[in-house]
C-alpha cells in the first residue's frame, strides 16, 4: 500500500514539473509550433468522411432560341459537371473542328437613373481568351452546327475577325460535362418543332400543342402534344389480274398516323474516371391510326419482298437541359405505307388502332448496352370485305432514329400492320373464284425490329464492338373472321 502511495506521488510529482515546463515554455516563446500527432492515433480518433452523394441533375425541356444556355466544363477540373456560360458557339465548322466561341455582349445600362457619384473609369477587356485547351463546350444548335455542339478545346488559335475567339476542336463525351452527376427524365418533343417534308401528293400534317396552339384541318381533335399526318396513296394493280379487278379495284391505302414522342435520358456518373456507370437513350410515345385498304394489290416483286411506300419524312432537333447542360437530340422519321400481296384477293377493310411503343438502348458495367423494344397496341376493325382466296399484308408505319448532337444512336421500325388470310373451302378453285365461298380472316399486329449503334459511345462508355440488333416484337390478334364473297 505505501509503494503505490509512493509511486502515486511521484508521478503527481512529475506531472507537475511537466505542466510547469510547458508553462514556462509557452510565456518565453510564443512562436513555438505543437509537436506533429501521431498519424495512426489520429486517422483512428478522426471520423471517416461520409461519401459524397452524387449530385441529381433535372432532366427538362430546354427554353428555346437565344434563352437556351451553354455549358462549359474547365479543363483544369476534370470529371467535375459544366457551369452554365454566357458564352456562346458564333459558328462551327464540323469538317475542321473550327469554332468561333463569342461572348454575350453586356447589357446597357438603364438610361434616365441618376447618377450615384463621380463616373469610374471602364475596365479595359482582359487579353484572356473566354476558353483555353482542355475546356468542355456543351452547345444547343448554332450557326454551322444544326445538330448542336459537344467538343473539346484543342487549340487557342487567337481572336477572330468578328471579335470572338477562333479555337480547334476535337468531338468529346457527355461524362466529360455531366461528370458524377445522375439524372433521368423524359421529355416531350414539341410538336410544332417537328419539320415534315411530303413525300407524296395530298400528305396533310396537323399538331397540337401545350399552351393550345393547334395546326392543321384535324388540329381542333389532336390531344395536345400530337403530330398527325393523313395520307391516301395507290398500291399497284396485280399484272395478270382478271377484268374484275379493272382500274376501279386497283388498291389503294387511306389513313392517319398520330404521334406524341417523347425522349428519355438517363445517366448515372457513378463510373468513376472509367465512365458512367448506367446510361439510356431512347424514344417512346403514344401511336393512334385509323387506315383502310381497298382494292386488289400486286403480287410483291423480288421474290416476296414488300412494296415500300414513304409518305412523309419528319426531322426535329429537341434540346433537352440536364440540369446546366444543353444536350441535343436528333430525331428523323419515315412515315411509309407497305404491302405484301399475293395478288389474288380483293378486300375492303379497315382498322382503328391505339397504344404505345418504346425503343432505346441501356448501358451498366455488368451487361454493357442492351436493346430496349416494347410496343403494347390493340386494334378493332371497322370494316371487313375479303373477296377470293389468297393473302395480303399492308403496314402504315414508321422508321425512326435517335441520336445525340448529330450521331445515330437507335434505329427502330415501327409496323402496325393489318392482314388478311383467305382459303379456298372445298368445291372451290385454286385462285378463289368460282361458286365456292372462302374462309378468311383479318389480324391486326405490331413488328418492331432496329438496332443499337456504335456512337452511343459518346456517353463515355466502351465502344460497341458490332450493331446490337433490338430485340424484334411481334404480336398478332385477330379482328374478325368469317366467309368470303366469291369473285
């Protein structure tokens, strides 16, 4: 008991003399600087930072014209998302990569304010270009750039003759701009946007839009956010066919198509410096057509292959901002008629035929880039003639492709089809005809076929080492069925 007493005040003792020492250290010198901690002691006291939560970006569609911004992303911070800029892309020549990039030119000052003191002198403009080497440009469409801008700064070449500043060029990644970010969305395409070249004579294009602006003779009964074409075309009479099926009979296709696009986008920065770690870009929207099909067509030439008709081509380029960043999309369509005819049967039908399809390409790190392909549609017939025996197949439908900042990302061809099959009963002869009847019966379906490309690299994922073909939808129904009238 008195060892440990005694040890007890000893080491009072000497806590003393330290404290004392300490003391008399800090009062000579203030300038003294603490000793250096042991670096494990505080690695093991100090808290773990908490991971940084990824910052989610709005995915909306962007304000048109002049509103639209820039983004730029410092070649000094790599990986980081772009800033919004008020510089802007004067012009670009996409052969060369030489661009022109031009600052806004500031706003007057309010006249008639009264003055707040003696005038300071202007600030002289600094000699400092607006870009340098490494810099990210993120640009909505701009004078030799229909399909928008996304490129990186390789060369300052100095001031051009319009007062901007003349730069080289070289095409770069959305993960440059869009960094560790993440964002989703989907986003109507405006339909009064959408440019519609006629392929073929009596093509009438109607839209309706938000805010209820309408165009068009349908415009008043268009849902808004709808794009509808009407079109009649003739289908080539059958070579060889009987007097019956005189010029009156010739075939011949009549309707409406009607679209509500939207695009969809998704990134995910997780990836790291290696990339995104998920990504998506595709296309989806409502589909409504109302068509018939008259008349006795043609056997198909060429061995079976359908006769392809384009009645419409249809080009829009929507700006969607991903959080500061404009990114565009470029979308074309190809409206077309098409029919597969044995050249034997007559008909007299019609189908009125709703629903939706989606189309697009996903990317992740486990399964690199899938196709997407969905189409849910049903259809009810509104008219049903069929005369002899044989088969035809007609589709009003459209091929449609999706890219960003003037690359092809999707393809997909999209074919609602109406088809006939009609079968000689017994008694009767082997084209139809005759005092026989025939049993036939009307389907409608959806095909859905395309492919993924090799410049949905541009995401910053690995390149596709071939075109990944979309998985192909085919559904079928039956409308009707019943005999057909003897020819």
């Amino acid at each position: 008991m008195h060892r440990l007493r005694f040890k007890r005040q000893a080491l009072l003792s000497l806590s003393a003399i330290a404290i004392a020492a300490v003391l008399t250290t800090g009062c000579s010198s203030a300038t003294t600087t603490s000793a250096t901690p042991d670096p494990t002691t505080t690695a093991a006291e100090s808290p773990k930072p908490a991971a940084a939560a990824q910052e989610q970006l709005a995915v909306v569609s962007a304000p048109s014209g002049e509103a639209t911004p820039t983004a730029v992303a410092e070649g000094a911070a790599p990986g980081g998302t772009a800033k919004k800029s008020s510089l802007k892309v004067a012009s670009y020549d996409r052969k060369t990569g030489r661009a022109v990039i031009a600052a806004q030119p500031a706003k007057k000052p309010t006249t008639g304010a009264p003055s707040a003191g003696p005038t300071t002198p202007t600030a002289k403009p600094s000699a400092q270009p607006p870009v340098t080497t490494g810099d990210i440009i993120a640009s909505a469409p701009a004078p030799g750039a229909p399909d928008g801008v996304l490129a990186e700064v390789t060369k300052v070449v100095g001031t051009a003759e319009d007062g901007g500043t003349s730069v080289e060029t070289a095409p770069a990644k959305l993960n440059s701009v869009l960094g560790a970010s993440k964002a989703q969305g989907e986003v109507p395409v405006d339909p009064s946007t959408v440019e519609v070249e006629p392929l073929v004579k009596g093509v009438k294009v109607s839209w309706a839009k938000t805010g209820d602006l309408r165009f068009g003779p349908e415009g008043a009964k268009l849902p808004l956010g709808s794009l509808r074409m009407d079109v009649g075309a003739s289908v080539a009479t059958a070579e060889g066919a009987p007097a019956s099926a005189s010029a009156s009979a010739s075939a011949s296709v009549e309707g409406f198509v009607q679209l509500a696009p939207e695009v969809e986008f998704s990134y995910d920065g997780s990836g790291g410096n290696s990339g995104p770690g998920a990504a998506f870009l595709g296309l989806s929207g409502d589909w409504a057509s109302k068509w018939s099909l008259k008349g006795r067509a043609a056997g198909s030439p060429n061995g079976g292959q359908p006769i392809r008709i384009p009645f419409a081509k249809l080009h829009a380029d929507p700006v969607i901002q991903v959080g500061p960043i404009p990114v565009v999309v470029n979308l074309d369509l190809t409206c077309y008629i098409q029919v597969n005819a044995d050249g034997k049967v007559t008909v007299d039908v019609e189908q009125d035929l709703k629903g939706d399809f989606r189309v697009g390409g996903s990317f992740s790190w486990a399964k690199g880039w899938m196709p997407v392909s969905e189409s849910e549609m049903k259809g009810e017939p509104l008219k049903t003639t069929v005369t002899a025996a044989g088969d035809v197949k007609a589709a009003l439908g459209a091929e449609a492709t999706v890219g960003l900042y003037g690359t092809v990302g999707v393809t997909a061809d999209l074919a609602p089809y109406l088809r006939a099959h009609a079968e000689t009963s017994a008694g009767g002869t082997s084209d139809g005809t005759g005092t026989a009847a025939a049993a036939y019966a009307l389907y409608g379906g959806v095909d859905l076929t395309g492919t993924l490309n090799l410049q949905l690299s541009i995401f910053g994922t690995p390149i596709l080492q071939t075109k990944v073909p979309l998985g192909a939808v085919h559904h079928e129904w039956l409308l009707t069925e019943g005999k057909a009238t003897a020819a």
